[in-house]
C-alpha cells in the first residue's frame, strides 16, 4: 500500500480577520496550496474540508466551497469532515486513505472555521458542543469550565501546577512571537502568565485567561500525493513529507466514564502510532500538540511518554520543551499563541511540522528536524490523531 506525502501547503494567518465568511478563508489557501504544490489544479483528485462549525456559521455544507474560487476542482469529490476540535485531522486522514486506495493522485485538504463574528456566549456553547451535554452541558464558562474541572482534579491529585501551567503559557507565548501566522505575537512572560490580574483574571477553576486558547478565525490546506508521485516532484525541485505513522482512537465522550485526568486514548494513539513508524519519542526531533488549554499540554506530555503519569510539570519546569530543550513542544506556539480556529487547527499543526521538516519554517526553524510528531484531539482527548512525519528527499 502507498503512503501520502504532503506535497504543498498554505495557511492564513489566525485571528480575528476581515473575511466575512468559510468561502472567504477557504479561498485564501485552497488555490495557493495547489500552486505551492507546483501542480495544474486540475489535477486535484478529491477534496476534503475540516470544519467543525456546531452554530458558528449557517453555511454548514462547505464541501464544494473551495469550488468558487478553483473552478478546475468542479466535479471532483469534495466533503466535509468533523470530529470537533480534531476536525482538521480527521479530513487529513481521509484524504490520506483515499490516496492511500489508490483513488487519485492528489487530495486537497482544508482546515477552516469563523469564529470572532459570533458572540461570546454563543461561542462558549457552540465549543460545548464537544463536549457529552447531558452530563457537561451546563458547566459554567463552557468548555473552559471543563478544562477548568479537569485541572482541578489533576491538582488535587498531583499538587497545585499552577508554576508548570504558568510556564506552558509562557512558552507559547514567546514561540508564537516569531510565527507570522500567530494570532498573538507577544511575549507575555512567566509573570504575567503566572498571577492573576485584571488583564488575567480567573476563566474557570485555576485557569486564568493566559492558560486558555484563543477564538479565532482562520485556514490551513495541504496538498496530499502518493508516494512515487511525491518522489517524482522533489526530484524535480519539489518538496515531499511522509506520513511514517498515523494513528486515530477515539474515547468515551461522558468525563464521568474515565479519569479525565489521564489522556487514555491519547497515550495509545501514540504508542500505536510509535509501533506502526518503529520509532520511540526520544527519536522525534519535535512535537506539535493540542495546547486548547495549558492543563492539556501538560497532561498530554504525560500521555506522549515524557514523564510518568502526574509528573508533567518536571518537563515544563525543568525547559525540556522549549525551543532549545530535548523535545521543543509547540514551536509554533501552540494553539495558546497561534490561535484555535477550531476546524483548521489540525491541519495548521500538519503544515507547521511539514514547514520544520523542509527546512521552511523562517524564524520558527528548529537546528534539528528530522522527524516530528502531532497530536491533535477533539473534545477532552475524545477523538485522538497522531502523526509521525519525516521528510522524503
């Protein structure tokens, strides 16, 4: 069986943007991925839309969207994919099946959602809509509130991490000044992220406002290929990044039917994906993982294998995941920095690593990058991807 590369990508920047809607965003990356990529648009095989959507915009059938503005992709297959938060993840792995069957050449794939035009409220319900309603949907502060209970339990379990939670932040938010997509592209400091303020007040339990992600408006998209195909365009002065590994495991949705403090199906979806690529985490030379809230970057350096379960603040505290530490986490500053527009974030993650492994990631460029690693979750670690990627010269 053939395994996909990403050929070409494209990524707007995150934040709240002037687009006015999904058609908009979509049309920013989707022709600029394929002219990245270095191919005819015609040549498009299938296209493949993560968005989550839950009440964010009435279009919610945006499949053949990215059709108004390439309209060489007309009577191409086109649908939208959605697994909350995962949403862009879950369209990258389609995509990759179908290159992977053999049912075309290349697969475009976006990542897109509009999120800053909706008001607050709203927003803190739509997000709960990742979340199992009839027992969290009325947790106040929405799905903060469910971080926010999440990190309660961890402290009464582990300790008061507010010091690690604090420093998380602070990384990102450093990271993120150098990322040209990043939606906040200043460094707040350990400080500031660490004591309560009026500019960083309480959100949900013990996270303050610098411990949460950031609504957004934004689009990624990537460019897929068969593996002989993708040879075939490096040789010629292309770029090719393989997938080594991909992992997908789902959870139950209910916090109530498993310890909410420990990211289960996270650590299987990555010792599957380690299996699958034969290689351990002492062998990436990065990661990019699902900050949505810093008590998740946390836990989910648990679930990776970084440390022993309840022992996440050592690798925060002690800066093996900053950008010059053992394994640098989030060099694009996370989604805590660059933003979480919720239907792109899993594809921005893909372009990021892709960006490092080819050497292309300007300021963000990391002295080693060889093989990265992604997690991206939907929900509280409900729908759990991970990626192995390396480059193919």
């Amino acid at each position: 069986m053939t395994e996909a590369c990403i050929v070409g990508w494209a990524h707007s920047p995150f934040g709240k943007l002037e687009d006015p809607d999904l058609e908009s965003l979509i049309g920013r990356v989707a022709g600029a991925a394929i002219e990245d990529a270095g191919i005819p648009s015609a040549e498009v095989d299938g296209v493949f839309v993560g968005n989550f959507n839950s009440g964010f915009s009435k279009q919610n059938f945006p499949g053949s969207l990215a059709m108004q503005s390439v309209p060489d992709l007309r009577f191409k297959p086109a649908a939208r994919y959605e697994n909350a938060c995962a949403s862009g993840s879950a369209a990258v792995y389609a995509a990759r099946d179908f290159i992977a069957a053999g049912r075309g050449r290349f697969a475009l794939v976006i990542g897109v959602e509009k999120m800053t035009a909706t008001p607050g409220p709203q927003v803190g319900d739509n997000l709960l809509g990742a979340s199992y309603r009839k027992e969290e949907g009325k947790i106040p502060a929405g799905f903060a509130g469910v971080f926010g209970r999440i990190t309660e339990a961890y402290f009464q379990r582990h300790g008061d991490q507010s010091d690690a939670l604090a420093t998380i932040a602070a990384k990102n938010h450093k990271n993120g000044v150098d990322n040209p997509y990043a939606q906040m592209r200043k460094d707040l400091g350990f400080e500031f992220c660490r004591n309560p303020s009026e500019k960083n007040p309480y959100v949900a339990g013990p996270l303050k406002r610098t411990d949460c992600s950031l609504v957004s408006d934004g689009a990624a998209a990537l460019i897929l290929a068969d593996e002989e195909t993708a040879r075939a365009l490096a040789l010629a002065g292309g770029k090719s990044v393989r997938f080594r590994a991909a992992s997908h495991v789902n959870e139950f949705l209910p916090l109530s039917s498993r310890d909410p403090t420990r990211f289960e199906a996270g650590a299987v979806a990555w010792h599957r994906a380690f299996e699958a690529a034969g290689l351990k985490l002492e062998d990436l030379s990065f990661v990019e993982t699902h900050d949505c809230f810093t008590i998740a970057e946390l836990i989910e350096y648990e679930a990776m294998g970084l440390t022993p379960e309840g022992q996440g603040a050592r690798a925060a505290l002690e800066g093996w995941t900053q950008k010059d530490g053992k394994l640098p986490v989030n060099r694009s500053g996370g989604l805590k920095a660059k933003g979480h527009p919720v239907g792109a974030t899993g594809v921005s993650m893909h372009v990021m690593a892709a960006m490092q492994l080819t050497g292309l990631a300007g300021d963000l460029q990391l002295p080693r990058a060889d093989v990265g690693g992604v997690f991206n979750m939907g929900g509280a670690a409900v729908a759990n991807y991970v990626s192995i990627l390396e480059r193919q010269d």
